[in-house]
C-alpha cells in the first residue's frame, strides 16, 4: 500500500511516517463507522459460579449478539435483554447478595457484561461482535482489514489526505468520483441484509 500511494503521488521518497498515517486515517475512516462482515468475530468467555460479570473481548468495537450455554442446559440467546445502566443500578442495588440464577438480563460497564445476580454454576458466553480496527505498523499489524479487491479504495483514501495536507497535489474529480463509487460496491458487498428481521445492536459504552 505505500508503494501504491507513492506511485500515485509520483514521489517514491515520501516521508514513510505520513504515509503509514494517511493510510491508517483512510482506513478508520472507511470502517469504524461501519458494521461490515469481514470485521465480524465471534469469541467466548467464562462466567464463573458466584460472579455476576464477564470481560467484553479487548478488541469489541460493536456487540452484535449474545449467547450463553451451560452443562445440561440449551443455548439460549440474551441480546435483547440488555437494561439500561442506571435502571439496572436501581432495580439490582446489590447483585451479589442476590440468589444464584441463569444469566438472563444484563448491562454493561467498564468494559464487562454486568448480570442482576452472581451465576448458580459456570456459563459459557458467546460474543458475536464487530472488531476494532487496529494500527497498521509493518511490524505487529502489517496487514490492513479491508479486502485486497478494495486496495484502490483504500489508495484513493490516502492519496486525497495527503493532498490536503500537503497543497502540493491535486484531487481530481474522477478521484473522487471513483472513491465514491468503490465505496457504495464496498458496502454493498459486505453490508449484512440477509432477512426480515431488523436485529438491534448494541453499541459498547465508552468504546
């Protein structure tokens, strides 16, 4: 991607350190706005007996939808179950003194799925969410998240802050014309529209 921007700039000796961050900004800005499919994740985690929370995984941009399971108990799906945090801290003042229940009604805060009372045995909760974005560094990530179809995109996006910055480069029309367009077939193409059901999502607080 840096060769491509500097291919497009015609200068192969622009300053590595504002070419990284043009790239990065161009990015986020396709897509933490967005809930597309190729940021989707799913992963688990523990709640144990006598607790009433569990961490959000560290890279969760979006909660998507919940899921918890137990030994001799079905999977069942608490995503719609969410409670506002302040109704929450209202109506369950004091969640651990509480009788040991199924994970049903939840809130989130600091980070964690907060539940009215401690688990009566051990849960598995499944996350299905949208990931953050991360840095790209070339070292750690050297990857960028958006699919390789969309790599002028993603060069088009670079490109124009670099201008802006700079005043030494022109933006043409057709520049912007066809950053447009690769970004209407981008969201097209990974925006989930599969059913009737307007499933609602979550926004993780502070996040």
């Amino acid at each position: 991607m840096r060769q491509l921007v500097r291919s497009r700039l015609d200068d192969e000796d622009f300053e590595e350190e504002y070419l990284d961050q043009a790239l990065n900004e161009a990015q986020w800005d396709l897509l933490n706005k967005r809930n597309l499919t190729f940021l989707e994740k799913s992963t688990t985690a523990t709640l144990t007996a006598g607790t009433n929370s569990v961490p959000y995984p560290s890279d969760m941009r979006t909660l998507i939808g919940v899921r918890v399971v137990a030994v001799g108990i079905q999977s069942y799906d608490i995503s719609e179950n969410y409670v506002d945090y302040a109704d929450f801290q209202l109506q369950n003042y004091n969640q651990l003194a509480g009788t040991p229940t199924t994970p049903l009604w939840w809130t989130e805060f600091a980070g964690s799925m907060i539940f009215p009372a401690v688990a009566d045995k051990d849960y598995t909760v499944t996350f299905d969410y949208i990931k953050e974005v991360p840095r790209v560094d070339g070292t750690i990530v050297n990857t960028f998240a958006i699919p390789d179809a969309f790599q002028e995109l993603l060069k088009i996006g670079a490109y124009m802050r670099i201008a802006k910055r700079e005043d030494d480069y022109d933006v043409k029309n057709q520049e912007t014309l066809d950053y447009q367009k690769l970004l209407v077939d981008l969201v097209h193409a990974y925006t989930r529209n599969r059913g009737a059901r307007n499933k609602h999502v979550m926004r993780v607080m502070g996040r």
